[in-house]
C-alpha cells in the first residue's frame, strides 16, 4: 500500500462532512490522472437503484451531463449496467468485449467519446448495508494507462469514499468495540495490504496457502466483513494493520 493510499485512508477518517470527503476524493485520484468522476448508489439492502436516483455526486462536464439525462442515457448505460456483474475495476470502453452491446448502447460510447471522455474506469464497489455502488473515473483528451497496482489503489480509494459516506449519511451507530485479531491475523492482513495473494502471503510466511486462507476467513469473521478491501480499510481504521 502506497504513503499516499494510506494518508488518504487516515485522513477520510477525519471527516465530518461528505463534501471535505469528496475534496480528499479528487485530490487523490487526480494523481492518478483521472479528470472527472462520479458516484453512484447502485443498490440499496440489496434492491437495485435506478441510475438516476442513485447518482450521489458528479463533476463530469455540464455538457455530457445534459445530454445523459434528455436523452435517457440511463436506461442503456452499458457501463453502469455491467459494473452490477464485476467484482474488478475495468475500462469504460472494454465493455465492448464484455458484453454484446445494442446498437443504442454503441452509440452511448460513441457519444460518450465525442464529450471528450476520452478513457475512464468503472470502479464496482459492495459496501456496508447491502449497498452496492459504482465509480465512474475519467479522464479527457488522454488515456489512463495504469499498471494493475494503481488501479487497485483507486479501487481501495474508492471502496473507502464509500464506506465513509455511508457511515456519515446514516445515523444508527451499534457503538461495539473494536474486534480483536490474533497476532497471526493481524500479521496476514497486513501482507494482504501490500498487495500480497494468498499464495505470495504462504511463501513469505512459510505456511500453506489452505493456512492461509483459514487465517482470513477467521479475520473476515471478527470484522465482519466478506472481501479483502474492506478487511484492510477497517482493519486500518481499528489500527489492526502492523507498521
């Protein structure tokens, strides 16, 4: 995990309102060249959210955001659409390769090309009450050509923007204690936060890959979490993460 990664994730937990959230939010992927962005509440306790009502905040072009909303572009934005089925980051415009597109739905690309949104990544994210969500990063009149370790910091950025603005939009808070993870524990999700697979985490640890997945699904549980990420995020939150 970069400095960068990690103070942006120190500093979200600062936050009292979601527009110094949002502040933090852009100046952090900006550094990684993405322009503009979106957010999108995609489902809600497990209930799709139209596109339109779901959008929490944007600050795409005005243009492109006109014409999205008079012509529809919500009910055949393939994007969004195929971001509900991906658990990784992915080019806007592999969703080419993805998917068999209709001939609107070609057309929304193309459309979305000649707003100048030249490049962009569809960032899906599962969050706390069975919220699902989507980041939509852009980029104009240039490509977001990234190695895979930076699109996963975005993904990271991203899954902690959400966290965070559901935490301060709702208002029940269970006020339980921080769980508690065995040093083991806290030692294999630390390794996960460098990047580390299961099977990079058993060499360097000499155990078995079996071991070590046993590991994380015992910390999955303590942090009442079901991915990676999010295990990582709160276990920075909580200062689980060894230095």
């Amino acid at each position: 995990m970069s400095a960068s990664l990690r103070t942006f994730i120190e500093r979200t937990g600062e936050v009292e309102q979601p527009e110094r959230l949002f502040l933090l939010f852009d100046t952090f992927v900006g550094g990684y060249g993405v322009d503009v962005s979106s957010y999108h509440i995609t489902a809600e306790h497990l209930r799709a959210v139209p596109v339109e009502i779901g959008l929490v905040r944007e600050n795409l072009p005005d243009e492109w955001i006109d014409k999205y909303l008079s012509q529809n572009f919500a009910d055949i934005d393939p994007v969004i659409n195929q971001s509900r089925f991906e658990a990784e980051p992915f080019h806007w415009f592999d969703v080419e390769d993805k998917v068999k597109l209709t001939a609107e739905q070609k057309f929304f690309l193309k459309e979305l090309r000649d707003a100048g949104l030249t490049d962009g990544i569809a960032v899906p994210i599962f969050g706390p009450m069975g919220t699902m969500a989507y980041f939509g990063l852009g980029c104009v009149e240039d490509t977001l050509d990234l190695p895979h370790e930076q699109i996963m910091e975005l993904q990271f950025a991203c899954q902690r923007t959400h966290n965070v603005y559901i935490d301060l939009t709702t208002d029940v808070h269970d006020g339980e204690p921080a769980p508690k993870l065995s040093g083991r524990e806290s030692e294999v999700l630390t390794l996960v936060a460098t990047g580390l697979s299961n099977n990079g985490i058993s060499d360097r640890l000499g155990i078995t890959e079996n071991t070590v997945d046993t590991i994380l699904r015992r910390a999955f549980k303590k942090l009442g979490v079901n991915n990676r990420i999010t295990a990582v995020l709160k276990g920075i939150g909580a200062g689980l993460i060894l230095p």
